[in-house]
C-alpha cells in the first residue's frame, strides 16, 4: 500500500520538496486535469517560469498550506465547480478568475 503523501519521505528525511500536477491533485482531492485550471486562475503558481506543455513542480509546503487553508480550499473548489460548469468554451476560465479575486476581496 503506498503512504500518504503528506508523510512520504525522501532518502535523507522529510517530505520531498517538490510536488507534480498529480501529486498535487491528490493533496487537494480533485481530479489531475483540475490543476491547471488553478493555475491558470492564479490560485495556484507552478515552480519556476514552466512553458505550457512543460512538465510543472509546485512547492510541497506552499500546497500543503493552502490545503489547510479553508477559504482557500473553498475558492478552490468553487473555481473548478464553475470551470466546468460554464466549460471552457463559454469563457469559464475568466469567469472563475473573476470569482476566486472576488472572494479574496470579500474574505479580507
């Protein structure tokens, strides 16, 4: 059985530094292809300046902490919920942007 992201270690102890997209989707409990989208809505930020086809690494401890982060959790979430539901198509990315910045503003 393999173990839990949260206390997998590296050789030399402690978590590894660095996370992929579906490491990353485990953590927050969404699917793989949800990540990008909060990227792409900045709820997220990618290791480095990664091209769009690049393979992306996020920082362990900064996902950890959004992960223990309710509101953040929350706009996450909602983010995905209304990227899907208003699909890409229809400009769902943008609308999403608009929400998560919204609710930053309102959660201040």
């Amino acid at each position: 059985m393999k173990a839990d992201l949260a206390t997998e270690t590296v050789p030399g102890g402690g978590p590894a530094a660095c996370l992929k997209v579906e490491e990353v989707a485990r953590l927050i409990g969404c699917a793989r292809h949800a990540v990008p989208v909060l990227v792409r809505s900045g709820l997220l930020q990618p290791l480095g300046n990664p091209r769009a086809n690049a393979t992306k690494y996020f920082q362990t401890e900064a996902v950890m902490q959004r992960c223990r982060d309710g509101v953040w959790l929350s706009q996450a979430i909602e983010t995905i919920r209304l990227h899907w539901g208003a699909g890409a198509s229809s400009g769902g990315v943008i609308a999403n942007q608009s929400v998560a910045s919204s609710s930053v503003t309102n959660s201040r």
